[in-house]
C-alpha cells in the first residue's frame, strides 16, 4: 500500500515525516521548495530534515522498550549517534532510563521496566521568537513494570506518568542543531511512594557512532575529566561535551542540565574506553530521590550538536543563553 502526503509550504525548509503504523511502501515526493517526504511502517518513527538533509529521528514503536532520539545531525552534517551496539543492546543514542522502585528501566533483559507510549501529538513546526526554524511534539508515557507492558492503556498501571516534550530548532548560521528535552513527571496509580535510584550512568545517555569513540575528548567548565586508561568520572557541572576529530572534520556534542532540576547541577557520567559516553544524571547512585502521590516533578536537558570544535568560553555562554 503507497500513501501520498500533501505537504504545506514551509517557508524555512524544516520538514516532518510521520511514519504512519500501517505496512507501506517507501514514497518519496519532492517540491518547489526541495521538501520530501518518506513513508514506512516499522518502526514508528519521526524523521526530520532540512533542506533534503537528515536532522533527526525519534522512534517510538510500541514494541520497543523506550522512546527516544535515534540519530541526529549537525546542520549538514553526519549522524552523531549509534543506536542499539552489539556490544550494548539497550543503548539507543540519546535515551532516558533510570530505576523506579527496584525496576530497571535503562537496561532491557527479563524483568526490566517499559516506557510504555500511549499518545504522541504530531510535530508541530513554527519560526520562533529569534527567527529560527523549529519543531516539537509531545509525548505520553507511562512507566509500568514488564507484566503491564501489552495491557491496554486503560488496565496499565504505572509507577510514573510522563509527559515529554521534545524541541528541535536550528540555527545554521552557529552550525548547531538543538534538543531541548522536557520531561514533566507524575506519581501514578500503582503506588502511593516512588523511589528513584540507579547507578552512575542512569540518566540522559549518550553513545556516539563508533568512528568518533577513539578521538573523544571531553571537557566541562573548568577543565577536563581524567579518563585515562580505563578511568569513569562522574562529577556535577553546569553542562560537558565532547569534542571529535571525524575524518579530519571536528565536530562538537555538549549536554546542558537546567539549574531548576531537582538538586541543581547535574552529575556528568564520562568515560572513553572501552567506548565513548556522556550520561547527564542527578546521581541517583548517590541518594535517591522520593516522590509521593500527589506530586509532580520536571527535568529539563539540552543536547546540542555542532559541525565545528567549540570552546569553554563558547559553550558557557550557550549555557547562559538557555
């Protein structure tokens, strides 16, 4: 079965693709303004792109055990991300698991925890207030142990209900690409009391595409982690990013933690061997943190990706921007 879409001009040449959950052929149609348009049917994907080019997609196939950012690109350039290594199964590019009352929701073995995806709006695409093109959608999940996972919506009963907004805005003239992730959190019906822990990774992660693992180099406010040998750091700042020289072209990911989230700073988790990684966390391995019925809670990340090296100074006045 083919399905024609007919696309509205976008004046800034942003386009969205939603892969509809019905077996499809591949359909490629282009216009006047070079938009195209691509459709399948498994996974469920959003694919996004500017001007003919790759930017980002976002799976979210209820088969699978989380939702999250499969790939995203510098404006122009190549993939950052590597989604689901053999090495690591559960790692899908940029991903946010912790552990919820005793339930693992990073890893994806017998027992763990499913972020179970009940409604996603349609993308929604806008120039903003500094005239740059962006699009988002929200999404609803409900975190249930595995034995809820293929109960409907309606018998499912979560520990957490999330509510996810996921913003993507481009600025081509910095060379940046940019998500901005909130996650808007609220105890749900299947206890009174949610404990949230996890080792020192379980958070925002990031696994990057197997060429640029060897040429990583990351740095914070201030200096850089000691990751010699096969040393992890998992320290609090303002935000870390990593550098990479791919190919002889440098490129930049950095990770942005707001102020407001709960105990302020986050705790960056790092390592470089046997792989590269970046995780932003609130040290869950340290303290849990506890919430109760009746309580809401919020955390807000911004990833940003950028086609050239960036500076400390550069990435401190990101920070100060957002």
């Amino acid at each position: 079965m083919t399905h024609r879409f007919r696309l509205r001009l976008l004046d800034f040449g942003l386009l969205l693709t939603f892969l509809l959950p019905v077996v499809m052929s591949p359909r490629t149609a282009a216009g006047a303004t070079g938009l195209s348009v691509e459709t399948v049917s498994r996974p469920i994907q959003y694919l996004f792109s500017h001007e003919g080019r790759a930017i980002m997609r976002y799976d979210f196939a209820p088969e699978k055990y989380k939702s999250y950012v499969a790939a995203l690109h510098p404006p122009g350039g190549d993939n950052v991300l590597r989604d689901a290594p053999f090495d690591h199964l559960h790692h899908h590019a940029l991903m946010y698991g912790i552990t919820v009352n005793g339930v693992n929701f990073w890893e994806e073995i017998a027992g763990s925890g499913v972020q179970k995806s009940v409604e996603i709006s349609p993308p929604r695409t806008t120039i903003n207030a500094s005239g740059l093109p962006e699009t988002s959608f929200t999404q609803t999940l409900y975190w249930v142990p595995a034995s809820d996972a293929f109960l409907p919506n309606t018998n499912a009963r979560p520990f957490l209900i999330e509510s996810r907004t996921v913003r993507l805005v481009l600025n081509p003239d910095a060379h940046e690409t940019a998500v901005y992730w909130t996650a808007r959190f609220r105890v749900g019906p299947r206890t009174n009391t949610v404990v949230l822990t996890g080792a020192n990774y379980h958070g925002l992660g990031l696994r990057f595409a197997q060429e640029m693992d060897a040429s990583a180099e990351h740095f914070f406010p201030g200096g850089k982690p000691d990751l010699s040998g096969n040393k992890q750091d998992a320290t609090p700042h303002p935000w870390e990013a990593v550098t990479f020289d791919r190919s002889g072209k440098r490129c930049t990911v950095a990770v942005f933690g707001h102020p407001a989230n709960a105990r302020g700073d986050t705790s960056f988790f790092s390592m470089r061997s046997p792989f590269a990684y970046l995780s932003a966390t609130q040290a869950l391995h340290r303290e849990p943190l506890v919430y109760r019925e009746g309580d809401e809670f919020e955390l807000q990340y911004l990833v940003t990706v950028y086609s050239e090296p960036k500076s400390e100074q550069q990435l401190s006045a990101r920070a100060q921007k957002w």
